[in-house]
C-alpha cells in the first residue's frame, strides 16, 4: 500500500505544471518604472489626464472629447465613472466642494486649456457631493453640453452611468461601499471591456440595479459584499454568479489577477487611501492593463502572489518555457502614497525569472 502511495505521489508530482524561480538574482533594471503623481488627488487626475491625451487613441491636438468629472473627496462615482470616461475617451477630473476652491480651480483651468466650449461634460453624482455651483462656474466659462448623472445616492448613481454607455451584455461587476479597493480590483476591466460596476448597499440589489443585472450573462461580487443575505438569497444556485472574496483588500485584488491576462504595463495604487487610484482605471484600461493594491509601505504576502502571477502570464503566454520579457511599471502616487523600499521589490518581483515547467 505504501509502494502504491509512493508512485501515485510521484505521478501526481509529474503531471501537475510547476513555477519555479531560477537561482540568480532578478535584474530589476528589466523592469522600467515611472510614477504618475501630483501634489494631491486633483494634480495626479490632470497628470494621468496628460498621459491619456498622449496616446495616439486619444491625440487630438491638446484637446479632449469630453470630460468627467467626479467628487475627489470620495471614490464611489469616479470609480464607476471609468468605463464612461473610456467610452467618451474623456478623462476622469476631479473637483472639490466648491469651484472657488484652489483645488478645483486647477482642474478647471486645465479644462479651459483642453475642452472646446462645445464639447461635452458630465457631472457624475448628486448636488450634495458635486454642488449646482459648478454647473454655474462651467456655464459662465462658456461650456454649453453639461450632463449631469446622480441619483439619490451612489447605488442609484452607478446605476445611471452604467445606463450611458453601450453594453455588451456579458459581466457585471457588484462592489460594497465599505472598501474602495473592491471596486478598484475590477475598474480596469470595466473600463476596457465595458462591464459596469454597480454598487451595492448592505440590503442589496435595488429592484432597478436587479433588473439591469438580470441581462448579463454574468455577474460577479467583489469582497465582503458578495456575503450579503440579500445577493445569497437573490443568486442561489446560479451558476453564472462569482465572487472574488479575500481575507482582505488585497487578498481579494489577487483573486481577481488569477483570471486576467495582462498586456505590458502593470498599474500599482496603494490600497489604504482612495485618493491616487480614483482617475487611473482609464488610463490601465487603454493597455489592457491591471491594477495591483499593495500597501503602501511594504509587499504584503498577498500582493506578491497577485505580481507573481502577472510576471508569470507576462513571460509565458504560450504556457511554455520563458520568455524574455518583462512588464513595465507604473505607480500612481507619490513617495508618500508608495514608498521606494516597495516600488523596488514589486520590480524585483515582476524581474524575476519565473520559469514555467510543463511536464504533461
């Protein structure tokens, strides 16, 4: 019996594939890395905005289709704001909570030098957390296409925004407001393929966010609302609904890399504070890129499992062997979002040599 075990445990060994890290030290210099940051939430929106307008989709002279614009004092509508802003190829800005502030008069003066009067603005949220003081600022600046959509709250809010785009009827996305990094975990591929997020209160579904999710294909919870009595009750037994819940933030954004095929950049955000992360879905959504949380001043063992299997999709997409080739990097935020002690072992991670050995 025991000469049995020994050999099915042998063959076992043999049959399943195999990472493995080879022996010499990662060249880091393999993985090129900038950081996208300003002075705040509102200079790091018009940084990535200016990378955005560098693209060659998104080139038009200096100047904008469109423009979102979202609260930067909270997350929820700028986040669910990404696969508009995408749609519009109108980069996601934020403002304070007035126009008279230094803050959102930095956004508008990069609004006046970017976006012709005649093109189109949306105001994603309600007065309360975007005031009617704005749409007055923007009137008198000259602009005359203003959208606003806010609902009573932000549930009913990524409703309507989902309801502004076309959607391909595929995946929707349910993230909780109690955790940013939830919502975050699924924005890049929301905003490259479309999916809308829709944010989900502790009692669950609203009757109208139940019927719109009813017309997708597949509906997916992230983190611990994915718990909720309501969406158990709702979805049991439904072989189309997934969750991608984690011990944490950042265990939850690793599940979600398991099933992501990344293109050549790799987005890093820290997963403490909102504000870096709000305006870069769009900008990881235009390299079909991913973004990881880390905490922001060391790798949690969590985010090494999620880089590790980004670094070892990126250096064998054939499934085979390994190939020379290595991510680039890019951080949204300053030092003091995500330290240098931790930019360096994410490069050292995504520049080790991760060999995939197919023994089948």
């Amino acid at each position: 019996m025991k000469k049995l075990i020994a050999i099915f445990l042998v063959a076992l060994t043999l049959a399943v594939p195999s990472i493995a890290l080879a022996d010499t030290a990662p060249d880091i210099s393999k993985v090129p890395y900038e950081r996208i940051y300003g002075n705040d939430q509102y200079d790091t929106a018009i940084a990535i905005a200016d990378r955005l307008g560098s693209t060659s989709e998104w080139n038009n002279g200096g100047q904008f289709d469109g423009i979102v614009l979202a609260s930067g004092n909270s997350w929820e509508d700028a986040i669910v704001g990404a696969p508009l802003a995408e749609y519009k190829k109108a980069p996601i800005l934020l403002v304070d909570s007035s126009p008279d502030m230094a803050t959102s008069q930095k956004t508008l003066d990069y609004m006046s030098k970017h976006l012709a009067t005649d093109k189109d603005i949306y105001i994603l949220g309600g007065t309360v957390v975007v005031p009617t003081t704005f749409e007055e600022k923007l009137a008198s600046m000259g602009y005359t296409n203003i959208h606003r959509i806010g609902g009573k709250d932000a549930p009913e809010t990524s409703l309507l925004v989902a309801q502004q785009y076309p959607n391909n009827m595929y995946e929707v996305y349910f993230a909780g407001l109690n955790n940013f990094g939830d919502a975050l975990s699924c924005a890049a591929d929301s905003a490259y393929w479309g999916y809308p997020i829709l944010l989900v209160d502790d009692n669950g579904l609203s009757k109208d966010q139940s019927d719109f999710a009813s017309k997708f294909n597949i509906r997916m919870a992230f983190g611990n609302i994915s718990d909720t009595v309501s969406l158990k009750t709702e979805y049991a037994g439904d072989k189309n609904f997934v969750t991608f819940k984690g011990t944490n933030v950042y265990d939850t954004n690793a599940k979600r890399t398991q099933r992501h095929y990344s293109d050549s950049i790799v987005y890093v955000v820290q997963g403490e504070k909102f504000m870096d992360g709000l305006a870069g879905a769009v900008l990881a959504a235009r390299h079909k890129g991913y973004i990881i949380l880390t905490d922001p001043n060391s790798v949690l063992p969590e985010t090494e499992v999620a880089l590790k299997d980004l670094a070892y999709e990126e250096h064998d997409p054939v499934w085979r062997g390994t190939k020379s080739f290595y991510p680039n990097l890019v951080v949204f935020g300053g030092p003091g979002a995500v330290s240098d002690s931790v930019v360096t072992s994410i490069r050292q991670i995504l520049a080790s040599n991760w060999e995939y050995n197919d023994n089948w």
